[in-house]
C-alpha cells in the first residue's frame, strides 16, 4: 500500500502541476493514469468526474474522491496534498514574476503563444469526458440516444441562454424516460 500511495502522489503532483490554468486540461491523462495505471474503471471516472461538476465549490474536488475510492481516507489525503499543494506554490512564484515583468514586451508575447495551447489542452479534455459520456456504459460503444441529447442542448446553449444546470436535469430526465420506455 506504500508503493501506492507514493505512486498515486506522484502522478497526482504531475497532474496538478499541469493542471495551473485548469482542470479541464489534464483530463484526458488523469482518465488515463487513473483507469490504466490503478484499478478505477471509465465509468467510476465519469460518474466521479459528474459528481466534481455538480457538488458546490471547486470542480477538481474530485481528486480526493478518486483518491478515497482507490486508496480509502489516506488515499483522499495523499491526493489532496499532491495535487494542490505545488499547484498552488507554483502558482504564488509565477505571479510574482508575472507582476515583476508587467511592463516587458515578451510578456504579451507570452499570452499569445499560450492562447492556442490552453484551448487545445481544453478542447482534448472535453473530448475524452464526451467520449466517456456518449459511450454506453455497458457496451462501450457509442450511443446514438446520448449524441442526440447533446446536439439538442448544445442547439439550445448556442441558441439562447438557459441556466445549464437546468438543462442537465431536463436532458437526464429525457434519457431516463427514453432508455426505460
């Protein structure tokens, strides 16, 4: 259980290391190293994944719950301390040195060669969750009904502004009643 809990440590400092301009960015190797690397299936990642989203405060919480489910209440902690704790030094040294530099012109400079690399690190998160999440969770294989919803609410999203919480009830309760009728 040591080698564990070092091992598990380690790959969630990287990830947190990583995961400085957000969360969304590391998905797609925390997925990874989580399923691959440890015993979680991709369905415990998403419904985990789900919960972050819809428990109030921080949507990277879910760490410590992958955390206590591979390795119980130590787990959560190891996970904690590894994930946010050179996030967040790394974060304070690069302020410091961000408001140092204000003036510099390599520093806008800096902001535009970065643009491009945080939405590409966003866009391939939201691909592995859609993937996760359109798949059956039995089959693995793609599921018509679950692309449908999401073309439809994606539809509305761009359309008009509705509470997407709203939405996310609304689109359960459609595949719920569409999957049982």
């Amino acid at each position: 259980m040591k080698t564990q809990l070092i091992k598990l440590g380690l790959v969630f400092a990287m990830l947190g290391i990583f995961a400085v301009g957000g969360g969304t960015a590391v998905l797609p190797e925390m997925q990874h190293a989580t399923v691959h690397w440890f015993s979680l299936t991709d369905r415990q990642f998403r419904d985990i994944y789900s919960l972050g989203q819809v428990a109030p405060g921080p949507n990277m919480s879910m760490v410590l719950v992958i955390g206590y489910r591979l390795l119980g209440a130590i787990g959560a902690l190891v996970v904690g301390f590894a994930f946010f704790l050179p996030d967040c030094a790394l974060t304070l040294a690069a302020n410091r040195l961000w408001t140092r530099f204000e003036g510099s012109p390599w520093r806008l400079s800096v902001q535009r060669g970065m643009a491009p690399v945080a939405i590409g690190l966003m866009c391939a998160g939201t691909y592995a969750i859609a993937r996760l999440t359109l798949a059956s969770p039995i089959t693995g294989v793609l599921n018509p009904l679950s692309i449908g919803i999401a073309v439809i609410i994606t539809a509305i999203l761009l359309w008009r502004h509705v509470n997407p919480g709203l939405l996310v009830l609304l689109s359960g309760t459609a595949y719920l009643l569409l999957t049982h009728w």
